[in-house]
C-alpha cells in the first residue's frame, strides 16, 4: 500500500490538489444536517443516494468512526449562470469516483467517495436505492450522510458560508474516506 505522500500524488496525478488529511473523529455528525435535508432540500426522497434512502444518522456517524485516516477535497467556483451547476458537479464527482477506484486498487480496500453534489447520474433519478441503474457509482453527499460540514471544515481552516446569491464564490468539499 502506498504511504500519505504517494497516496497525495495520486491525488494531484488527477487534478486534486486542494486537499487536507483528517481524522475522521474530526468529521461532525449532526441530526440537525437531517432535518436540513428533510425540511429544505428537493432531493429528499428523489434520489436514490439521499435521505431518506441513506443510513441513520447513528449509523452515519458509526460509518466515521470505522476509519483511521480521510482526506477533505475542497472546490472553489463561480459560475456565472446557476444552471451549470450540475453539469459541473457531475464531471467533479465522476473524477472523484475514479480516484476512489485508483486509491482501492492501490490496497485501501475501504476507501469511499462522498462526493461534492448530488448524483445527477441519471436524467431522471429512480428515487430508491434498490432499483438505481448506477449502484456502483451512485453515492451520498457528506450532507446526506448527516456531516456537519460548516463546522468540519471550519475547523480544520478552510472557508465555507452560505451563498446568498450564485454570483458568489462557492466552496464544495468532498469527503474521501482511506483505510
């Protein structure tokens, strides 16, 4: 298995090279970041890989605590017209699900993407987990899996807040679980 420093290589080899290590005990689960995705968010039960089609939030956070190391990915962009916003995520999150694939080839047989967006795999999604057409690469956000990720981040010293409007600069993170 490669070490931290090769493993960081791989990482910039696909383009990733805003990135910091973490102890995933440092990865805040909250109920709260439920009842946001509940109570606010239109993908709640309209995609396969969002609540309520994803572990409890006691499970989420037993999830964390099975992993010694992870990795944060953070994604600075503006985009001028809202509506790239997707198309944009889905090209991110596919090059995460492959250097989730390269970093399990390489012997981190848990190794898990929880990618910047929502899936947008599918034009339209089947709205259960039983019966999406892409299991392999469909997976939850660090939301959907109940990661309080203004306060993770905050923590570990990156910027993140809420957009009032989609001329402001977004930060988007991807989690990378390793082991």
């Amino acid at each position: 298995m490669l070490n931290n420093q090769e493993l960081e290589e791989k990482f910039r080899e696909q383009g990733f090279s805003d990135f910091k290590w973490i102890d995933p005990q440092q990865i805040i689960v909250s109920q709260w970041v439920r009842l946001k995705c509940m109570f606010g968010c239109p993908e709640f039960g309209n995609s396969a890989v969002c609540p309520p089609n994803t572990p409890s939030v006691a499970e989420c956070e037993k999830f964390f605590h099975e992993y010694k190391n992870a990795v944060i990915f953070r994604f600075e962009k503006q985009l001028e017209d809202p509506e790239t916003r997707h198309k944009w995520s889905k090209t991110m999150n596919m090059k995460l699900l492959k250097l989730e694939k390269i970093v399990f080839l390489e012997g981190y047989v848990k190794a898990f993407i929880l990618p910047i967006d929502s899936c947008y795999l599918c034009e339209e999604c089947t709205s259960n987990s039983k019966d999406c057409k892409h299991p392999k690469q469909s997976r939850p956000t660090p939301e959907g899996m109940a990661v309080d990720l203004f306060s993770t981040v905050k923590n570990i010293g990156y910027p993140i807040k809420v957009l009032k409007d989609y001329t402001e600069v977004m930060n988007r993170y991807a989690l990378l679980m390793v082991d």
